[in-house]
C-alpha cells in the first residue's frame, strides 16, 4: 500500500543556499524572518500578555549567540513566503505569518555591508521532529524577557516589543468585547423582570 502525502505536509531537509536568487534594494541585501510564538496552557495568571507568551529562539550558525529565524528574501517568493521558508529551516516550526512587524535596516556583523530586514509573528501550529538545520541550530522556547536578554540584534528586540505590544492590543480588545457583552445581557436580563 503506497500512502500518498499531500504537498504542504513535505518539507525539504535541506536549507536554499546561495546567492544567486537573493533580492538587492539599493545595493541592500534583504532579509525576512519570523518571530515563532505562542501562548503557555494553563491558567492565566496576569493581564500582562508577555506572561502569557512563548516565544522560540534559536542559536546562530556558528553558535555565538541566540536570535530569531531569518534569511535572505529570494526573488521566487513573497516576502511572507521567505520568512515562513526560513523559519521551517531554521527552527522547524510551521504556523500562521501575520502581518510585517516592521522594517529595518542594519549593519551586518559578518560583512561591511547593510541590510534591510523585514519581520513577521508567526503564530507555531506545527513543530516538526526533523528539519534541516537541526544538526546546526538548537532552537528554545522561552519567556519574552529571557528572549530579550539573549536575542544577539538589537532590531530583533525591536521587533519583538512590536509583538508583545500588537498581541496586548488585541487582547485588550478581545476583553473590552467580553465585558460588553456581558454588560448588554446583565441589562437584558434585567429588562425581562
């Protein structure tokens, strides 16, 4: 019996590498990447949504220091599908990208050359068991504070408080809805006597 495997189930267990597909702006090389979240199970116990979230570092190539997925931003794809790309290679995690964080532009610290980095959240659905950096990297779930201490760049901490801030807000709406809500039945309710 032959089980067939529907394509976005595949992921290469090799990493692109190479630059001849590599997107320049103003002689800028340009680069995505994701910060992968998520939120702790269990009771919440603050209204502060960086208690609430979990967010998944990896070490760099050379293992000098701890970041968030990122690469380079191929003329084949969006930038959305690089920074997913990226982060399966990476981390070896799949989820949902929302939308940019930011933009940045930095100097490398390998190169005397500048880049322009764009970041996205990505919400993990999926951590994979096997993906292709995985022998190269080691990847970390940790707090938002411990990120912050460790994260190597500083635009990634940038980027980062962009998260934490974009999530807050989202909750507060969220919890302003439920109130609402709970206001408009208590006074329905009451109107029924």
């Amino acid at each position: 019996m032959v089980a067939v495997v529907p394509q976005e189930n595949v992921v290469a267990l090799v990493s692109r590498t190479g630059r001849e597909l590599q997107r320049y702006r103003k002689g800028r090389r340009q680069v995505v990447g994701c910060i992968p979240y998520r939120f702790k199970i269990g009771e919440k116990t603050s209204l502060d949504v960086s208690d609430e979230l979990e967010v998944l570092i990896i070490s760099s190539q050379k293992g000098k220091g701890m970041l968030f997925p990122k690469g380079g931003w191929e003329l084949d794809e969006s930038k959305k599908e690089a920074a997913l790309r990226e982060t399966i290679e990476e981390a070896g995690v799949r989820g949902i990208v929302g939308g940019k964080l930011g933009k940045w532009s930095f100097k490398s610290k390998t190169h005397d050359t500048f880049y322009e980095g764009y970041m996205f959240p990505l919400l993990v659905q999926e951590q994979l068991e096997f993906w292709p950096e995985q022998n190269v990297r080691q990847r970390v779930w940790m707090s938002v504070s411990e990120a912050r201490d460790v994260c190597q760049h500083w635009w990634m901490k940038e980027a980062l408080d962009r998260l934490v801030n974009r999530l807050a807000g989202q909750k507060v709406g969220r919890d302003n809805k439920q109130v609402l809500g709970s206001i408009n039945c208590t006074r329905d309710a009451k109107s029924d006597l």
